[in-house]
C-alpha cells in the first residue's frame, strides 16, 4: 500500500521566536528535515517536501551571515527554502509621540498560502503539516479544505504558542516536545557547494566533558 505524501511548511521566525531564541539557543541549528519525520507516522507516511520560510536581516549583516549560513546547511538536507524580505516602517511611540522606524517582515505569510495552494491543487500531498502559530494562516488553511477536501491539513504547534484558531480549523493538530529539537540537529560541520559550512558558536549543545 503506498505511503501517504506529507508536505511540510515551516513558518521560520515563528519557530524561531516562539521556541528557539530563549527556550532552546543551543537547538538553533535545527535539522528541519529529521524534526518532521519525528512528526510523522514513518510506517505509514512519508515526507515528500519540507518548505523553509524566512528572511534575511540584512541590516545587521553578521546576523543575516549566520541565518544564510543555516539556509545552505538546510539544503544540503533537501529542505527548500523560501524567502520573503523585510521592509521599513515608520510607527509613532505612544508615549512620547515620536515617529521612529522599523523593520518588519513581509511576504512570509503569503508565500506559505501560495505555495500551499498550489501544492495542494497539483496534488503534491495527500497531508500539509504547517508549522506556526500565526493565526493569520487561517484563512488560507480553509480555503484549502473548500478547494481540495480530500487533503488533511496538521498544525504543529511552536514550543510557547497555542494556536487556538488553527487547531480549530485544522484536521489534527501535535506539539513539538523537548526530545524532538534536541534528536533532530544538523551535524557541526556540512558541506555545501564543495565548501564546508560550520554551525555559529552557541547554535549547538556543548560538548559532553568526559
């Protein structure tokens, strides 16, 4: 009996501030391909493609140099990455009324419902797994269900998040557990395009002391 097709669309910033900023910094350099299978029934499904959301700061350039040195390690895995940009905007302090600038991260979420939709009407799964907590997926998650209702929709939920609106809209939903970051890290060192890619200090567990 074939296998049942598993897409798996991972909401970058949102995994990372939830869980991984302060909770788990030692799990930063995640493998997201190891992490969904840890999230799936391996008997009787199989992981078909694990999608990367994200953007680089790239007005802090040596954060924006580790962040692309974690997108080559995830390819040499096969995870495709997809990335958005940040724009600047102007906001007003409350309390003083100053105007200031910021940035703020756009495209994300709109490229997670693209990519999505069109995986799901070329059926490219038979089950979309989304990992995120933005209730702004909401919209998107049932609209799939009114355009392709035989595809099942999973949310996983980030470490620190509740996801009330897409557990409601969704088939199924799972946590991601301690064990999971901490059995799914990429190896130290990668070799990307001939050239060996090295986690950032800090983005892995210290070494046992014998």
């Amino acid at each position: 009996m074939a296998k049942i097709r598993v897409n798996v669309y991972i909401d970058g910033f949102n995994l990372y501030h939830s869980t991984l900023q302060h909770t788990h910094p030692d799990c930063r350099w995640l493998n997201l391909l190891e992490l969904s299978k840890r999230l799936i029934n391996l008997k009787t499904e199989e992981i078909q493609t694990v999608y990367y959301f994200s953007a680089l700061t790239t007005w802090v350039p040596e954060r924006a140099k580790k962040h692309l040195l974690y997108i080559h390690a995830l390819r040499t895995v096969g995870v495709k990455d997809i990335l958005g940009k940040f724009t600047i905007r102007e906001r007003k302090c409350p309390l003083c009324a100053k105007c200031f600038q910021s940035h703020e991260e756009k495209k994300t979420d709109i490229n997670i419902a693209v990519t999505l939709l069109a995986d799901g009407m070329t059926d490219r799964y038979d089950t979309a797994l989304i990992l995120s907590g933005d209730s702004d997926l909401t919209p998107v998650i049932t609209k799939l269900k009114s355009l392709c209702p035989n595809k099942k929709v999973g949310i996983i939920v980030p470490q620190n998040q509740s996801a009330m609106n897409l557990k409601q809209n969704a088939d199924f939903f799972k946590k991601i557990q301690d064990r999971d970051l901490k059995k799914s890290l990429l190896p130290e060192k990668v070799t990307y395009k001939g050239k060996l890619v090295t986690a950032p200090a800090g983005w892995l567990p210290k070494p046992k002391k014998p």
